[in-house]
C-alpha cells in the first residue's frame, strides 16, 4: 500500500461557545467529531451536508488554520501537528483552498497580479518580471487574459472573481485544494464553466480536492468518493457511483431524496426528510439522526453508531444499514 | 433584497481606489467644514512667528487690560502681555502635546490591539486592564495621573496617552478580530504567509480607516483635557501659557476682561468642533459600518 | 387557460435614473391557482420585474407598460389603494427572512399585527387565527412559537413565518422572490412542497423566482425564462424541458447538474451575462449563442408565439423553422 496524499484520522474539534446569558455556564459545541478519512492523489472527495454540520471546519482543520481538539493529519505520510512551525509553513504552499464567497476571498485593494501571486510572495518570492510573466500564464489556465493583471477585484463577475481565486490556489502548484463550496454561490451556467475548468486542471496538474458542497446534483460531477456528514460525524462513505446507485445511510437517502428532480415528469417520486437539523450544541442522544429518521428503534436513541464497513468499499453508521441496504 | 446584496458594497467601493476615497472626501460637507477649521488654526499656528514677533511674555504695565483692538488684535492681560502672541504660542503647546499624544496612541494602540485581537495572547488581561481604565471618567483619571507624576508637559502628554490608548487599542482590536476571520486572510494563511505579512498586508490597511476616525476624535480630546489640565495647573508651567492656562489666568478678570478667557476658549472650541467634524466626515466616507453600528 | 388572467403584465419597462434597464418589454400572464416561475441568471430583472408588480420599487425607477390585477392597473391606482391592495390581494416572500420581520417583536405580534391591519379582530382572536396560520405552514408547537423572536428561529421556520404572513389576508397572489436559495435543500424541498399545498388548497396563484430550474421542475406549471432585462422565452414546464426553443433555456438545461444519468462532463454557455448597461446589438445573447448566425446582430428578435401555449424570442428557434415560417 501506497501512503495516501491526505490521510485524516479521529479529527475532532470543540469550540466553547458562551451560554445564553453571562450567568449561564459555557457550553461546547461539538463541531467535526473523530471525522476520518483517507484522499489519494488526483482524487476527489466530495464531502456533503446541510449547512453547519462542519464541513468548513473540517476543511479548515485539515489546512492547520484551526487546532483540532483531537485526532491527527497526515499529509504525505507526515503528521501535520507535531511538524515545526516553519516546515508546515513551507509545506503550506502545497495545500490551498478556494473559498463560497468569491467577493470575500479578494483583497479588495490588491491587483489581480498580486492577488495570485500572494501565495509566492507568502513564501518569500519577491515581485519579478517572471512571476508577472507567471501570473498571465495563470490567468490563462483558468480562461481569463493577461489584460485582466492589473485590474482590481471589484471590476470582475462572480464567476471571474472565482477564476481568480482558482488561479491564486494553483500558483504555488499545490497538491492539494479544499474548495469550501467554491461553485455555491455562482449561478447555474457559470457554475458549470468552474467546475469544468476544476476537473481540467485536475487532469492537467494531477490535483486532489477535497470538496465541500450541500448540493449533491453539483458534487456527483466532480467526486470520486463521497462522504455525507451530519451533526459533526460523517454518516456514510463510499465511491461515488455505488452512492448515487443507492445511498446506505437513512439520512444520506433523505437528502438525496430533497435534491430537486431534473424533470418535471419525475414530481413527487420521493420520500421527504421531515423537522430541522438539531443544533449541534444540544445533539439529540445515540444516533444523532434519530428524531428524524424512519427507520429509528430504541436501540438507536442510547446508543452511537460507529462508522463501519458495510461492503468491501463503503460504510455507513447506522445500526441497520445491512437491513435498510437489503430494501 | 437580492439585488442590493449582489451590488458590490460600499465599502468595498469606498476602499478599491484612493481616488474613489479622495473624491467622497470632497464630496462630504462635515469633512471639509472639519478640514478648512483645523487647517486654519495649525496653518496659523505654524505660521505664528511670521504674524506677530512679540515676546509672549512681555510686560508693559502700561499696557493692561486692553482690550482688543487694531494694535492689540487679542488685546492684553492683567500685566499687559500681548494676548494675541500669547495665544498662538499657547497654540504650538496645546496642539503639540494633543499631537504627541495621537502618535502615542497610534503606536501603542496598533501594538496592543495588535498583540490582543491577533496573537490573541494576553487578550483577556490586556483587555481586563483597558476595561479598568476606562471605567473612570477620562478627565479625572487624566488628573489623577498628572497629580501622581507632577506638573509638566510630559505629564500631560503621558496622563493623556494613559487615558485614550485603551480606547484606541479596543478600535484596533475590534476591527482586528473581524480582519482576521476575513476569506482573503486565511487564504495567506492558508498559502504560508508569515505573521508580519498578514497583519501588514492584509489586516492593518482594513483597521486604518476605524484608526484614523478614532485618532481624530482622540485629537480633539486631548486637545481639550489638556486645557483641563493646564487649567489645574497639571501641565505645563505658566511660562509657556498653553489655552488652558490662559482661561485659568483670565478666569479672575471675567468680568472686566472677558477677552482674555473667551478668546482661547473660541480657540479650543475650533479646534475641537474642526477635529469632531473631520473624524465624522471620515468615518462617513471611510467606515460606513460604524455609523451604522452607533 | 381560457378564463381572464388575475394578473396580466404588458410590455413592463424598468429603468434606473434614465441610464440603465432592469426590465425591457417584459409581457406576462398568471391565471388563477397557477404557479409561474421566473428563472435566469443573476441581475437579468427578476426581482425588479417582481418589485414593479407590488409597486415597491424606489422612487428613482421609472416603470412603464401596464400590470393589471383582477382588470385594475396597479400602476394608474393611487398610492394609497396600492398599499391596500398589497399585503391584502397579494402577498410577497423575500429571500432573506431575517431582514424581513422585525427582531424587537415576536412573531406572534408580527403576524397577529398583519391580521388585523386587513382585517379588524380582538388580539385574542388575531392570536388564534396566528395560531391556525402557523399549523398550516407546518410549523410544530405553533403556540409556543408565536412567542420567540425572530432570532430564536432557524432560517427555515423564519420562511415559514414569513409565508404565514403573507397568507394572514388570504392573497389570490402570491409573489416569492428565491424564497428557498438560502435554505438547505432538506429545508427548500420541505418549503416547496407547502408551497404546492397552498395552491391546491386555496387556490393561491404563485409567482415563483428561481435561478435554479430543479426547482421550476419541482413546482411550476409554467416558465418564464429571463435573461439581461428580457424575457427570452415563455413556455409550460413540460415544454420547456422538453422542447426548449431559446438557445439560452437549451444552455441552461444543459449545464444544471443533474443526479440521473451519467455523471457526463457540464454543458456550459461561453462566456457571461452582459452587464444591462452595455447591452450588445442586436440580440442579446449572440455573443454567448452557439446557433448565433448575422442576422442576429440586426436587431433584438422579438418575443414570438411558436405554438399557442410557448413563445420565444430567437429567429433560429426550432418551433419556427419547423412552421417554414420567417
Ligand atoms: N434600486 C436600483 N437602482 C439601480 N439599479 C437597480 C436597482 N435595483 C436593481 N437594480 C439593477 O437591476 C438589475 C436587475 O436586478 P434584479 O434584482 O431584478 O436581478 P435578479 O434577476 O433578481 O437577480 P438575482 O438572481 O441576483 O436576485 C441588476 O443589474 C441590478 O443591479
Ligand atoms: N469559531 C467558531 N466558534 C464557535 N462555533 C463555531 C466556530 N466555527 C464554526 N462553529 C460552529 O461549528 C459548526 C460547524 O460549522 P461549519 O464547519 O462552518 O459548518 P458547515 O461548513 O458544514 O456549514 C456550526 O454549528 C458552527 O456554528
Ligand atoms: S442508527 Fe437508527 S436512527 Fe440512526 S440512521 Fe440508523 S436507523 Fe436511523
Ligand atoms: S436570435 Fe440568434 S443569437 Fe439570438 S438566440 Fe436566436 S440564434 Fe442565438
Ligand atoms: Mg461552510
Ligand atoms: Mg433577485
């Protein structure tokens, strides 16, 4: 066995959150528990769940922007953690992320040429007729023109403004990339263009991403594996075509079962996912999706379901996933 | 509404081009009416060895308690001491130690709200200790401090740099703390970019325009406690008269001399109203979140 | 649909300070019970067109063109009977439900408030009736919950609020301008769902603004498709899905991702939607069309009937060709 590019294990993060009142006592909110996973290189994870159920935090712990509570990351074999500071540092440029908002991941006041090159700079390159030369090539990988380099970000489109911050996330010629629901806000027809152009340089630069959605009509074209995340724990797992075939989890079925249908003739051809998700301060007891779910006995409100193998290549936590994946 | 949502905000807009920036600047009435007081009374204040030669401190018993007139523009005091020379020197004293005492808080704000709201180390006691000192009314700590060091213009400008930078250092830490979390900022985080980068790059030039405002209205502040003070005779000594000395001088003499403590008064107020005006203007055009949040 | 339309838009025009158009000749009808939707891209005129019709756009708009409502045109009434007739006669939901209700009163108070402004009732029985509206928008325990502040409720129960209050009058319309784009897709299709329930029950007439056509699948009856202030094609959901005649609708099928089939690399249409200050000659979307030939560039295609029920606006559209028309 080959080490896996990314390989992430037992990853926890709490973050103590103030009561209702300054009276009231400090809470934790559980926000990503023991999430593990492993990410090969050119591969693609899609990682998919309804909003706040910690899959930016995922994203951000893997990238060492947050410390996690517990667990471990592994970048080529070498725990990311216990690395000296400024070794991680350098290694940095070979993980980038690529944010929702492409308004928000611009520096308003820098140009476009060292918007994408900030992350050269960060490592201590220094402006340069070649890094200029750089930039326009970039800016051509990802379907804008070197006319564009000293424009500032506000004269761009979404869907531009998101080229660029593709473009500042390959300078550093990274291996991996989280796109933190990098294609959600563009709309539709934009939205294909970039997530066209994320698969093309993926083939060209032998990329991995790990991609952060909700939506999973966008996520199946993209992903190799899938990993539907509720309340902090990942829920089931498993390559792609086998999830879409026929999701395990209860709940990785609901949401599927909510994504709108792609024809008006397939109408009310599905089964709808009742209530709201919880807050995650306050997780109902056992299975975190129980309230919610169809197929909950007793057993499920007492105790946790462990994420486990159910077939060869997928697993799923849920007590009766053999049954629910019998029909 | 969506549309206004999807518009590029005025902020971002406000903070694309120094010249956008420039041009709302001149647009805004409160900035220029700040801009033009002000910049009269350092320009005259500067100017002030060219507009009169007068020794400040000139006796001519002859001379008192004139009041002002073509040959004595401010008039003279109890011991006939040009009012007007008196005035603008006072000038270079009180602007000089309000202007001390900004750069001070320039300094010693950005370090400190730098430390607390970035590095997050000593946050809570930095922030505990700025809580403390700003429970007290400004001026009376102000005095408090200047009473324990003794009367100079040093006291002054420390007691007031003692009182403002808690505030200045809270603004700094607060925009700060909301830079910080910023998209953009973690993305060079995320690229490997060193500390001293990110802060310089990334999060002051999003904490200038809260600083500038706050620095202007410290400005007038200090401006105005150090008139305080001097009038208590916790600043400088009497032979350079600064404003608040020539009130407390005068104030005997109300009656029959109302001169001497309106015309440094009307100096203060100018320059307080100049500075209040401008830091409003500025906060219009450079911050419009917080006039929203206020 | 032979009956008279409840709500019948004629050649509506949006402009800004007389420098830039939202809305250009936009033409449609809503039969009663019907559910349209409007669907294009970002900034091609949806929420204006929507904004016109409740006569909430700022003062700086210049509107022109007729919108009738049960046979009154809302933009001759005055003021003050346009304000009845909103709120009473049509409802509006917005994208953003927490901007939308006041955070210093709680929704029993907001929605008990917007009962009794149409029509006048003891607070007891306006609470009552909130109780009721809450129940029908399928919010849990609505009696406890006409007691919390907006900001004790999550973003899909404060839509729901929203919905309830715009119900509170019993509207024959209702206009909701992306009212699920916020919400998780649990939460929307929950929505979408109430929203077609509203409909059989009550007969409620719906004006539905998307950008996403799943959406439109889902619910709608008929499609008004948008694209930079123009409305481009306008056709029944079955049609359109099916026999797509504008190449922008064509584009925009193609490149929604879909969960069935073969996870096939995304159409995509080239290029981006012109900024509606500088529009391109011609028709609007030659620059982005694969079928775009000269003629396009001569003048702006106008919205044509190729059946009775679908009209488009392209000189290339199949339906046409098809006829040996032009
Ligand atoms: N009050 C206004 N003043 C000037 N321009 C406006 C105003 N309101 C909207 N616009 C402009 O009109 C155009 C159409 O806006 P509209 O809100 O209808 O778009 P939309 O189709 O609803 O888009 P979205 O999907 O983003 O909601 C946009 O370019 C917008 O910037
Ligand atoms: N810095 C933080 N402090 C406290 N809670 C946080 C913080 N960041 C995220 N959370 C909480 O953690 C949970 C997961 O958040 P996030 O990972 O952003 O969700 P997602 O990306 O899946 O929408 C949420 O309940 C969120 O409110
Ligand atoms: S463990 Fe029980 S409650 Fe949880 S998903 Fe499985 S059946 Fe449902
Ligand atoms: S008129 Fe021409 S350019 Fe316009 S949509 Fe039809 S084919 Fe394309
Ligand atoms: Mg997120
Ligand atoms: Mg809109």
């Amino acid at each position: 066995m080959t080490t896996p590019l990314l390989s992430v294990d037992g990853l926890s993060k709490e973050f103590p959150v103030a009561g209702d009142n300054w009276l009231a006592p400090k809470q934790t909110l559980r926000a990503v528990q023991s999430v593990s996973f492993e990410l090969g290189s050119r591969q693609t994870l899609g990682l998919v769940g309804e909003s706040g159920c910690g899959k930016s935090t995922t994203g951000r712990l893997i990238l060492q922007l947050i410390e996690p509570t517990s667990g471990s990351v592994r970048f080529n074999g070498r725990d990311l953690a216990t690395m000296p500071r400024e070794e991680l540092r350098q290694l940095r440029s070979s993980m980038q992320i690529i944010f929702q908002d492409p308004q928000a991941s611009l520096n308003p006041r820098h140009r476009v040429e060292d918007l994408i090159l900030e992350p050269l700079y960060a490592q201590g390159e220094k402006p340069s007729a070649r890094l200029t030369n750089y930039a326009g090539e970039l800016l051509d990988k990802v379907g804008l023109s070197r006319r564009h380099l000293s424009r500032f970000p506000h004269e761009f489109s979404g869907g531009q403004r998101q080229r660029i911050g593709i473009a500042r996330a390959i300078a550093s010629k990274p291996q991996l990339i989280v796109c933190d629901e990098a294609v959600s806000a563009l709309d539709v027809s934009v939205q294909a263009q970039v997530i066209n152009l994320l698969q093309d340089l993926q083939d060209e630069l032998g990329l991995s991403y790990l991609f952060i959605g909700h939506d999973l009509a966008v996520v199946r074209h993209i992903a190799d594996t899938m990993a539907i995340m509720y309340l902090g724990r990942i829920v089931e797992m498993g390559p792609k075509r086998e999830f879409y075939g026929r999701p395990l989890h209860p709940y990785a079925q609901a949401l599927l079962g909510s994504v709108p249908v792609s024809h008006p003739s397939k109408r009310h051809s599905r089964k709808r996912l009742e209530g709201e998700i919880p807050s995650p301060l306050n997780p109902p007891t056992g299975c975190h999706f129980h309230p919610r779910c169809r197929f909950a006995r007793d057993i499920c409100k007492q105790q946790v379901p462990q994420l486990r193998s159910i077939s060869p290549t997928r697993q799923a936590a849920c007590h009766f996933a053999e049954e629910i994946a019998a029909g | 509404m969506t549309a206004i949502a999807t518009e590029p905000s005025r902020l971002a807009l406000a903070l694309g081009s120094t010249r956008t920036w420039l041009k709302r600047l001149a647009a805004n009435r409160s900035f220029l009416l700040g801009a033009i007081l002000f910049g009269s009374i350092c320009l005259v204040t500067l100017l002030a060895p060219l507009i009169t030669s007068v020794d400040p401190n000139a006796l001519s018993v002859r001379n008192r308690f004139k009041p002002p007139s073509e040959i004595y523009l401010f008039g003279t005091d109890n011991l006939g001491r040009d009012m007007l020379s008196r005035v603008l020197n006072g000038a270079r004293l009180s602007l000089g130690i309000g202007f001390a005492v900004v750069i001070l808080n320039a300094v010693f704000g950005v370090l400190l709200g730098a430390i607390a709201g970035y590095y997050r180390r000593l946050d809570d006691l930095l922030m505990r200790i700025a809580d403390a000192l700003m429970a007290f009314p400004a001026v009376l700590l102000a005095i408090g401090i200047a009473a324990a060091l003794g009367p100079s213009a040093a006291t002054a400008i420390i007691a007031l740099a003692v009182v403002y930078i808690p505030r200045t250092a809270r603004v700094v830490r607060a925009s700060i703390l909301v830079a910080r979390e910023l998209d953009y900022v973690q993305a060079a985080r995320a690229a490997g970019a060193r500390d001293g980068r990110i802060l310089w790059h990334h999060i002051m030039p999003n904490c200038m325009a809260p600083l500038i405002v706050q620095l202007s209205f410290v400005f007038a502040y200090a401006v105005l406690s150090e008139a305080v003070l001097s009038f208590l005779g916790l600043s400088a000594p009497p032979t350079v008269p600064s404003w608040g000395v020539l009130i407390a001088e005068g104030r005997t003499y109300l009656r029959e001399a109302a001169w001497l403590t309106v015309i440094p008064g009307i100096a203060i107020a100018t320059t307080v109203l100049g500075l209040n005006l401008l830091g409003d203007g500025l906060r219009d055009v450079l911050d419009p979140r917080m006039k929203v949040e206020q | 649909m032979t009956a008279a339309p409840l709500l019948s838009v004629r050649d509506l025009s949006v402009s800004f300070n007389d420098r830039f158009t939202a809305v250009r000749e936009a033409s449609f009808d809503i039969h009663p019970g019907e559910l349209v939707g409007v669907v294009g891209e970002s900034g091609s005129g949806k929420s204006v067109s929507a904004l016109a019709v409740m006569g909430l756009l700022p003062p700086t708009a210049k509107v022109t063109g007729s919108i009738h409502f049960q046979g009154r045109d809302l933009l001759a009434l005055p003021r003050r009977e346009l304000r009845k007739l909103r709120g009473r006669d049509i409802g509006i939901i917005f994208q953003e439900p927490m901007t939308s209700l006041n955070p210093v009163f709680t929704i029993g108070d907001q929605i008990a408030e917007a009962i009794r402004v149409h029509s006048p009732m003891s607070k007891k029985a306006a609470w009552d009736r909130a109780t009721e509206l809450l129940e029908q928008v399928g919010v849990p325990a609505p009696r406890r919950r006409l007691l919390d502040y907006p900001h004790q409720l999550s973003g899909g129960l404060r839509q729901r609020v929203m919905i309830a209050i715009a119900l509170s009058s019993s509207p024959k319309l209702l206009i909701a301008d992306e009212p699920t784009t916020a919400l998780d897709v649990t939460i929307q299709a929950q929505l979408l769902d109430l929203l077609n329930k509203l409909r059989q029950d009550f007969g409620t007439a719906i004006l539905l603004i998307t950008h996403n056509m799943g959406v439109m699948a889902e619910v709608a009856d008929r499609v008004v498709v948008m694209y930079a202030s123009r409305i481009v094609e306008q056709a029944s959901i079955f049609d359109l899905f099916d026999r797509p005649q504008h190449p922008y609708t064509s584009g925009l099928l193609g490149s929604t991702p879909e969960l069935d089939g073969e996870a096939h690399r995304l159409r995509t249409i080239a290029g981006a939607m012109p900024n509606p200050a500088e529009l391109p000659p011609g028709c609007l979307f030659a620059p982005r069309c694969p079928k775009a030939v000269p003629a396009c560039l001569e003048m702006q295609p106008p919205l044509l009937p190729v059946t009775p029920a679908q009209s488009a606006a392209c000189i290339r559209a199949p339906g046409l060709a098809s006829e040996g028309a032009r």
